[in-house]
C-alpha cells in the first residue's frame, strides 16, 4: 500500500522530529489526555536552541515543563483553558491567558488570526487505509493539524480508535514518532457530602429523556450516580467522564429520545482514566467532533430537553457569574459555560444550570456574593442565567426581577452569610424586608 510506504519515509526520532521548531514559531499541542508527552518531552530537549516560541492549548494532564522558570526567553504559553500545571505560571507573569469561548477557538487557525507553525499530535496507528485516530481528543487539534504548517504525530498503539469526524490520513503528517505508553489519566475528583447534597437537587431538574452536558468538576462528576433510575437518557458535550460508564452500562444513557443524533454521545474530547479510554475503543456509541461542532450554541438548542450542568466561583446577587478567575488571579478558563448555556436557553424544555456550592475555604467565605470580588471576570452574564443550584436547593432567575434574584439568591446561600447579604440589598435598595403596619380601624 502506497501510504505504508509513505508511513516509513516519515518515520523519526522525537528529536528529529522536532527540529522543525525554530525561534519565533507557534507550537500548538493537542490538550487533555491525549497530550504527546513524548514529543513534549523532544521539545523541551530542543528548548535551549531556541528564542520566543509560543505553545498554544487547552488544558493539558502532563506537567508542562516549558513553563518552568528555565525556559524563560526560550518557550512562552498561550493558555486557551488553564489547567492547575501552568496556572502558578500565568499569575506569575511567565504565561497568558487567551479568554475565548470554546466553540470559538478554532475560528483563529481557520482565519490566520492565530497561524499555527507546528501542530503535535497524539494518534492511533493506522488503518488498513492510512487513517489515524485522534482517538480521545479531537477537540481543536483536527483543525489546528488542518491549518497548521507543519503537523508532527506521535502514533501509539495505546491511543484507542474512536468514530465521528475523528481521522487524519498519513498523508497529512509531515513527520512521525512511533510511541507506546499510557496515556494521560486524569485524577477522579474527590466527591464529598456537599458535592452530593449539590447533586441531588441538580437531579431534581434533570427529567427522562434529557440530553446531558456536564463540565469539569466534583459537582458534575456527583450528578451522574444520582441519575441510575432515569429512562433514556442522552449526552452532547464537549467532554465526558468516566461517570458515563454506569449509566451505559445499566442502560439508563440510550439516546433513544434525543432527536438530534439520536442513540449517539457527541463529545469533543474525553477526561477519564484508563477504564474510560478503552471504553471508547472502537465503541460507535461515541461519536467525537471539533468544539466547534460540539459547542456551536445553534447545534446544542437543537437537542429538546438540554441540560447544561456547570460550575462556578462565584455568583453575585444579580446572577453574575465569575467562572474563570478568583478577583484577579484567573484560575480556569471561560471553556464550553456559555456556549452550552445558550445551546440549553434556546432548547425546548432546556436546563442550563449553575451549579455552586453556598461556601469555600472550608465554609469561611460565601460563594454568593453581594457583587463579584474586585478583577473577577464574568463570563455568564445576568441576562443569560436560568437556573442557580447549591446545596440548599434551587433558585431560578430568568426573567426576574433584581430584587426576585436577590431573594431567591439569598434563599440558597449558607445561612451563616444571609444576614450579610440582606444588610447589602437594604443598603442599595435592591430589596428591603417586609415592614409590618400597624392600622387602626
């Protein structure tokens, strides 16, 4: 076959490989679990010979060794999503923070607002015709291969086979490094009582025949257990979890009412561990595409009975949210948010959901605020929220007035801070507690 032939011919060492990074160029990495850790690794051999190179991703699982104080004047991060391993980095000046809506990104490379020198990838091996898998994360790295100048994969045999518009052809490689090692597995999130007692009223909202989308996190990842006795539940998101696994399993997620793509999991990218990875090898249930599929808000409104869970730092008593930044040092990203919360408003019988615990700092600050901390970002804004949820259950705000908001706002948060709450809505007028008249007849 002429593409094995083509197949040997590019066949590299990772440091030969990654020659073809000069001074100046922008790399871009594919992000999440499929992150290749070996050609990173090839580019932080290469980083003493070179100047003023930007890496541009998403979050990634490895460690991010380019953001380290040594590689100062020689790598530079762009971050698209902040991830813990670079955040130290991007508050101390070494890095920045491109805030950008997810369905957003890949318009960048596409228009050469962001030109895209070097594109590395993590792959499957090959089909009997030439194709690679971009296996568990398509996200934006089909794009940035597409519109990249020089595009590097690292093919390894642990990387699963996954369906949807999820292939690249040999063809389309310009070198590669054969690999095999785990891949990247993200740690599960630690679920407390507070994460359940969050869950339980977010699964309140959540009727048979709902389609799914849950962010990052303890809440969502607490959502889905609570789920076990619906019927025919759905999924489209730009990311699932190894939560998903039980519900398959149990036959409770059958996509057999969703009625766009139906009986299929649309997903960007998967966040899980090994028992997630080999799930969806060569499962057709999963069906992966770019973010700007997954997260285009027209797409998302298409599929009745949407519900979007994600989570925040902090809402303020106007429905505010802050998603990204704690005051001034950002902390995340704006991700998919408000991409899927407008899919889900625009939806029928859609749900986009906040979901917050009322407390942080082992319950010593309120995460309802009067008004957001001093440099925090809003990435949802008042116009768009719909339903907020704590653990003391359920406030919704569309269409309601500043002082309903307040009220219903109040009404969730820890009881410890409400007093504090009420003394700031009597100050600014925004609501004032029932006075008792007295008449006389």
């Amino acid at each position: 076959m002429s593409w094995e032939i083509d197949y040997k011919k590019k066949l590299r060492t990772a440091d030969e490989a990654l020659h073809c990074v000069q001074s100046g160029m922008r790399v871009y990495i594919q992000p999440g679990c499929a992150e290749p850790e070996t050609l990173v690794e090839a580019l932080m051999r290469r980083g003493p010979f070179v100047e003023d190179v930007e890496i541009v991703h998403m979050m990634t699982m490895g460690t991010a060794p380019y953001v380290s104080r040594e590689m100062i004047g020689h790598f530079r991060h762009n971050a698209m999503f902040i991830g813990g391993n670079v955040r130290d980095a991007v508050n101390d000046g070494r890095a920045d923070y491109t805030p950008i809506y997810l369905s957003e990104i890949e318009a960048l490379f596409e228009s050469g607002e962001m030109p895209i020198d070097v594109a590395l990838l993590e792959l499957s091996p090959p089909d009997s015709h030439g194709f690679c898998s971009f296996g568990v994360g398509v996200d934006t790295s089909l794009t940035a291969a597409k519109y990249a100048r020089y595009v590097v994969a690292q093919i390894n045999d642990q990387m699963p086979r996954t369906y949807g518009d999820s292939f690249i052809h040999v063809t389309e490689l310009d070198a590669i490094v054969d690999s095999s090692r785990p891949l990247c597995a993200i740690k599960q999130s630690q679920i407390t009582d507070m994460h359940r007692a969050i869950a339980r009223n977010v699964a309140g909202l959540i009727d048979d025949g709902a389609v799914l989308q849950t962010g990052i996190g303890g809440i969502p990842d607490a959502v889905l257990p609570f789920l076990m006795d619906r019927k025919d539940l759905a999924v489209h998101s730009e990311l699932v979890s190894d939560g998903v696994i039980p519900l398959i399993d149990a036959g409770v997620l059958t996509g057999a009412r969703k009625n766009f793509k139906p009986r299929k999991i649309i997903l960007g990218f998967a966040l899980g561990t090994k028992k997630l990875f080999d799930f969806v090898d060569n499962n057709p249930i999963f069906e992966f595409h770019p973010t700007a599929y997954t997260n285009d808000p027209a797409l998302i409104a298409r599929n009745d009975n949407m519900v979007a869970i994600n989570s925040a730092l902090q809402v303020d008593l106007t429905g505010q949210v802050c998603s990204d930044s704690i005051g001034s040092q950002f902390y995340s990203g704006i991700g998919g948010q408000v991409d899927f919360l407008r899919g889900a408003s625009r939806a029928k019988n859609g749900k986009p959901i906040i979901a917050i615990s009322s407390t942080a700092k082992n319950g010593t600050i309120s995460r309802i605020v009067p008004t957001l901390s001093s440099g925090a970002g809003v990435v949802t804004s008042r116009g768009l929220i719909r339903y907020v949820v704590t653990e003391y259950g359920v406030a919704y705000l569309h269409g309601k007035t500043i002082r309903e908001r307040a009220q219903a706002l109040i009404d969730i948060a820890h009881p410890k801070f409400r007093e504090e709450l009420y003394e700031f809505c009597e100050k600014t007028k925004w609501l004032q507690r029932p006075v008792t008249v007295e008449t006389t007849l």
